[in-house]
C-alpha cells in the first residue's frame, strides 16, 4: 500500500534556527514527490516537486532532497514568515496524476 | 503555473441539502482532482475528474454523495449530496497538466459547515 510518513508532526524553532522536516514514502513506481505549504485556512501553496533519488531543488531557505525511501526539507535560517504546516505527497506509478499526502509537519518559528 | 478559483469560500448548510461547488482554472488542462480535508488532517482524494468522461472515485467515496461535473478542461464542480455534519470539512479542487509529470496545483479550498 502507497504511504506517505511525515515527522516530527510539529517543530518549534527560534528564528534563525536551521532544521530538516522528514517524509518517508513506500510507493509502487514513484513518479514524482511534492512540497507544499499550507497556512491556515488557505489551499497548499506548490513548493517543490522532486523525480529521481539525489535530486535537490531550492527556493529562498528551503532546499528539498529525495533518496529512494525519503525525502527532507530543509530550512536555514528560518524567519516567523516561514510558519506554517508543510505537505509532502507522492505520485503514485499507475496513478491519474493524483497524489498521496501525509500528515504534514506544523512548523512554528519564533522571533 | 495555474491559478485556480474556487466558489464559494466558506458554507454554512443544513443537514439533509445539497451544497455545489465551482472550480475555475486559469489554463487549460488535462486531469482536476477533488480532496477533502477534514479538521486537523490531510488531504484525501475524493475523485479525478476527466473532460468528456466520468468521474474516477476513489475507495470510500461514491457517486450518489459526490457527483462531479467537467463540462470542458478549465471547469468542474462537486455537488456534496444530503449533507450530515461528518461532512463539515474543507473540499479543495487541483488540477494537473497535459502531461502526468506537471506540477500540481491547488484552489483555496471551501469551507464547509453542516449543522
């Protein structure tokens, strides 16, 4: 069965504190693994979208890495702005296009 | 990347009605995906929705409760049937590019509250 782990479910930093958020994944034929970013009350926010193991991508502090069981997102030197729960979905091989999500990672920054 | 609108926002109905909602996408594409997100939790796949044909369901959910419109490729609504309040969460519509490997992008979801 495709799964999607993410941990921890919540992490409080202080702003400038630099931190990785894990997605584990067991899926049949990965055809892609997606970051978002949800803040509350609004749709997820498309950050990242990762195919092949070694690969890496940035934007801004965050910079996302995917291995064939795993996926972190890491955030350096975070600000109170970068708050907000982050998403990690997998596309499953033989899929539509639809994804997978876990739980998330409810990511808290304090000044 | 596609920008994709959503009516209506947020919802109040009673039990036992029919709320529909609307997904609008700026572009054209291939495949728009209803989920749903109940308090605290992540998204769960409703139903993929293709021009031209019906709706794919997944596990849980069916037709009769969720029946999906796609009248042409920028365009989709989810009628959400005989509501009772496990219903009250919020439905959020996506949509995929012409090819299975594009990004994917959500609208900002409906808030929905049976009472």
């Amino acid at each position: 069965e495709d799964q999607v782990t993410q941990s921890p479910e919540a992490l409080r930093l202080q702003e400038g504190e630099s931190s990785s958020l894990n997605c584990s994944y067991t899926v049949s034929g990965l055809r892609g693994l997606f970051w978002y970013r949800q803040d509350p009350g609004k749709g997820p926010e498309f950050l990242f979208t990762l195919y092949s193991a070694g690969e890496e991508k940035e934007k801004e502090r965050l910079k996302a890495t995917l291995t064939k069981k795993e996926s972190f997102l890491h955030i350096t030197a975070p600000k109170p702005e970068d708050s907000a729960t982050y998403l990690c979905a997998v596309r499953p091989g033989g899929s539509q296009g639809n994804l997978i999500f876990g739980k998330g990672t409810k990511l808290s920054v304090k000044p | 990347s596609a920008v994709i609108s959503q009516k209506p926002s947020r919802d109040i109905c009673q039990r036992g009605t029919s709320l529909t909602i609307q997904c609008q996408v700026d572009s054209q594409v291939t495949m728009m995906f209803w989920y749903r997100q109940q308090p605290g939790q992540s998204l769960t796949l409703i139903a993929t929705a293709n021009q031209g044909s019906e709706a794919t369901y997944e596990s849980g959910f069916v037709i009769d409760k969720f029946p999906i419109s796609r009248p042409n490729l920028t365009f989709s609504t989810l009628t959400v049937s005989n509501m009772s309040p496990e219903d009250s969460s919020i439905y959020l519509c996506s949509s995929g590019g012409i090819t299975v490997r594009n990004e994917q992008f959500f609208g900002p979801g409906t808030r929905l509250t049976v009472l």
